[in-house]
C-alpha cells in the first residue's frame, strides 16, 4: 500500500516540476508512470530597457511560478498535500543579485541574451593581461601536455558568460557595490532566486548543474573558481553553496501553498532535459531546439577540454557520482522563428515545414542565424544575422526554407565538431524542445549528421528531468532503469537523402557565415 505521507499513501502522491525557460514558466504534475495528471503555463514578459538589454522582473518570475504550480495542481483535480516532492529546472546563465536583509533585488534579472557587457568582454579578450594567461598556458602545456591548459591558451570570454555580465553590474551599479562592501548581498541565478523566495529566506544555495554555466565555476575542482574571481574581482562572498542536483534543498514555506513541499531537485535546464530524455550513459546526446540550440553528450565521469568552445558543463551530481557532460550552442533557433512570423512571413509556425517543401532549394539563398553572434565552433559575438544571394526570382517560400535549414546546418556544424573533439563514440540523439515539431528541421538533421534521431511523445523534457531527480532522492522511483522503462518515443527520423547532394549548399551557406562574421567590429570602425 506505500507509507502515509499527511494523510496520503505513497500510489496517491505526486511529483511537481517547474521549468522556467527563455520564454514561459511551466509546471508538469507526475504520476508514477511519468504521465502528466495536470499542467499549467504563463509566458515569461520580457523586458528590454536598452538596446541590447534583455531583462526579466525577479517578483514576477516568482509571483509566475507560485501560479503555475497551484494551477497545475487544479488542474490534476489534486490536494497540495498530495504532492511528495518538487523538482525545479531553470533556464541558466540568467542571474540577479539582492539585498540580504530585505530580500530585495538590486535590479532586474539579467538574461542570458543580454548584451550589456559586450564591450567588457571586448576589452577583456583584447587585454595584455588576457594575451599573458594564453601565453602561460600555452607554455604549461607544451611542458604537461594537459589538454586544459591548451583550452585555457585559447579560450574567450562570450557575453553569455555570467561572469562578465557580473563584472559589468559590480562596475556599474552603486548600490551593489555598497552591498558587496558591507557583506549584505547575495548573487543567484534564477534557481537560487526561487530557493531563496520558496523558503522565505531560509536556504541560498545552487547545485552544480547550474553553477558549472555561470563560468565562474571549476568542473574539475568542483568548486567556484578562485583564479577567475580574483582575475574579475568577483568577490566569493556573494555566490551561494553548492549542492547536489538531486538532494533535499528543504521545504517550500507554509504560507505559500497551504502545506510544505519538499524541494528535492535543483537543475539547469538543458541538464534536465538530458535527464528526463535518459541520456545516462557515455555517448548518449541530446539534442535541444527551443530559444536556442543546445547539443550535449554525456562524457561520463571525467569533464571534456574544448578548444572550439564545446563547454565542459556537470551534468548532476548524486551522492558521489559527478556526470559531465560537453554542450555547444546556437543562440539564435526558435528566436529566428518567432522573428520570421513577426515580419509576416507566415502566419502558424507549423505551417513553415510544408512551406519549405514547396520548393526543391532556396534558389541560392541563405540564411545566418546571428541574432546573437555565433557561439561554438566558430564564438564570434560580432557576427550579424544575414540573407545573402537574394534576387528577383526570390519568393517568401525560399527564404522560410533558408531559415529552416539554417538551423539544421547548424546542428550539423556542433555535431562535426563533438565528433573531431570527443573521444566518447555516439551512440544515440534523442531530440526535445518546441522546433522539434518541425519534420522538415528534423529529417534535414538526421539527414546531415547520417543519424536515427528520436523525439519523445512529450516536449517538457526539462520539467520531466525535474521531476525524475526529484523523484529519485526520495524513492518515488528506484532506480534509472525504471526511468528508462517509462520513457516514451514519439517518433524516429531516420536519414533518407545521402549527404553528398547538400555537400554544395552547406559549403555556400558556410561562405555566408564567413562573411557575416565580425561584422560589428567593421561597422564599428567605419
């Protein structure tokens, strides 16, 4: 019958998770079978004070996630009391900082699209200093042959990275400095944050999926970096302790829900989806289309050292066992959708897979998608997006059809790299995220890399990793394998095309991208 928990037995209890992405906050009921018993969703309200600047209130984000959860628990026609756990996966590399005492922001949260801090990050990459670290390193490196020194000789730093944004906000905001100087501020990102307001002030603390994005973390030492923060001036007082991913990070105060929900799981958002699509193994990668692209591969116990930017990131920890795992990106995927419909060039984003079939090419045009530079292999942040090749035969159709291959060609990109970059072999892409809705998208990826791909029956891969860690740490399943047993495949893309007859269009669209690049930098000059 299962022990009693408030008055309910174990086969009547519940897992909640939340996601917090780039573009809602939603909220997945559990039942042991991973079936959702009830959802609830609200767009996240995004702010753009100034050119560049993207932002997000912290209360609403809260206010957002207290919603949710009591909606989606309506809506399983559940009691509070029912739920046994709650899991959180949040969108990473978005942080705020606030005030100790009163728990006040000092500003809104800063996003991690933001590009507030490009010229810092210009500076920094162009600096003596920096020119100094790559020399050194290299040095070590040709004395130890350590592939992280040879990753520490050429690596940039990318307005992505938390730790730069920081900088700028410990440069530019008084009332922060203030803070830090009278030991009265606390640094979160956005899973922090909701710890902190969920148990009205009691826990501040992170877990390692989440602090591995911030770049002022340490994934071979295990612990927030020393050297980058004195090398910042990022003062350590204010980052939170780090904890497990799947570990009692404490309860959710009364007055919220009406009874306490153990908080059970802290996890970044791509992590988690990783998670919930059962990527356990060396090998395994998940592929994420959503805001942006995501491709990780799980690496095992020991953290990959990139040269081209495929950043060494923990996967979770639990217990003792660390799992890494090796992620590129591209910023710009489901933010080129959203633009595409705002200009008018279709009206139902589903419509745009059967719109790119109309025609057999894109009549040499191509699309960069570079609303935000371009991340690995290529980590140029002044790259611009473009259409090249137009012309007057040009209709609407091509150039949805050069977007949607755009974002293929890009997957394909990350994919070649992780395989001259990692010596783990392949062994499985399982694809999540709301553009893997789109079977023109997907069948030209498969296509490219020479790959099966699976995508799940459900999307909420973040939320159902959520809820796996969560469920995992107090029981409500046994084990892994059991997760696997219960994972269910929607669909698999099989390649169809042979490679070789988009070997000419790729090597175009490349010479696109080459010269979308630096483009900033150029204008900037002239």
């Amino acid at each position: 019958m299962g022990s009693a928990r408030n008055g309910w037995r174990r086969r009547d209890t519940y897992i909640v998770a939340v996601d917090v992405g780039s573009t809602s906050v939603r909220c997945c009921v559990y039942d042991r079978a991973a079936k959702i018993k009830g959802s609830s969703s609200k767009p996240i309200k995004m702010l753009y004070p100034k050119p560049g600047w993207v932002e997000v209130d912290p209360e609403t984000i809260f206010e957002q996630f207290v919603g949710v959860v009591k909606e989606a628990v309506e809506a399983s026609k559940l009691h509070m009391k029912q739920i046994a756990a709650m899991g959180i996966s949040t969108q990473r590399a978005t942080f705020v900082t606030w005030d100790k005492r009163t728990g006040k922001p000092f500003h809104n949260f800063i996003c991690w699209q933001d590009l507030r801090a490009v010229d810092l990050v210009r500076s920094w990459n162009s600096s003596f200093i920096f020119w100094l670290i790559h020399q050194f390193s290299s040095l070590l490196h040709s004395f130890s042959r350590q592939k992280r020194f040879l990753a520490a000789s050429v690596i940039q730093f990318s307005t992505q990275h938390v730790s730069l944004r920081l900088a700028w906000v410990l440069q530019n905001i008084k009332q922060v400095q203030k803070a830090v100087a009278e030991d009265n501020c606390y640094f979160g990102t956005i899973d922090t944050w909701l710890l902190y307001k969920l148990t009205k002030g009691a826990v501040f603390a992170t877990d390692y999926s989440n602090a591995s994005t911030t770049a002022m973390f340490d994934p071979y030492q295990l612990c927030w970096s020393g050297l980058i923060s004195n090398f910042l001036s990022l003062p350590v007082s204010i980052l939170p302790p780090v904890k497990d991913t799947s570990n009692n990070f404490g309860e959710t105060d009364r007055s919220i829900f009406g009874t306490p929900i153990p908080i059970m799981a802290l996890a970044a958002d791509q992590q988690a989806g990783m998670f919930g699509e059962c990527c356990f193994e060396p090998g395994d990668v998940k592929l994420t289309m959503g805001t942006g692209t995501f491709m990780s591969i799980n690496t095992g116990t020991k953290p990959h050292t990139s040269v081209t930017g495929i950043y060494p990131l923990v996967g979770w920890k639990i217990g003792s066992e660390v799992t890494y795992v090796a992620e590129g990106s591209a910023a710009d995927t489901g933010k080129v959708i959203q633009w595409a419909q705002q200009l008018g060039f279709f009206s139902d984003v589903d419509e745009t897979g059967k719109m790119a079939q109309e025609v057999q090419n894109s009549d040499g045009v191509f699309f960069v998608p570079s609303f935000s530079g371009l991340q690995a292999p290529l980590n140029d942040p002044y790259a611009c997006a473009s259409f090249m090749g137009l012309k007057p035969s040009t209709t609407k159709v091509h150039l949805v059809r050069a977007i949607l291959e755009s974002i293929a060609f890009r997957n394909k990109q990350l994919h070649d790299t992780m395989l001259r970059e990692i010596n783990v072999p392949i062994k499985c892409i399982r694809a999540d995220g709301g553009i893997c809705k789109n079977d023109f998208i997907m069948q030209l990826t498969a296509d490219l890399l020479l790959c099966e791909i699976e995508k799940p029956k459900s999307v909420d891969m973040s939320c159902l990793g959520a809820a796996f860690l969560a469920g995992l740490a107090i029981g409500y399943w046994n084990s892994r394998d059991e997760l696997k047993k219960i994972r269910i495949v929607d669909k698999i893309y099989k390649p169809q095309t042979l490679l070789h007859h988009y070997k000419p269009t790729i090597q175009n669209w490349e010479l696109a991208v080459r010269r979308s690049m630096h483009w900033y930098n150029k204008t900037k000059q002239e």
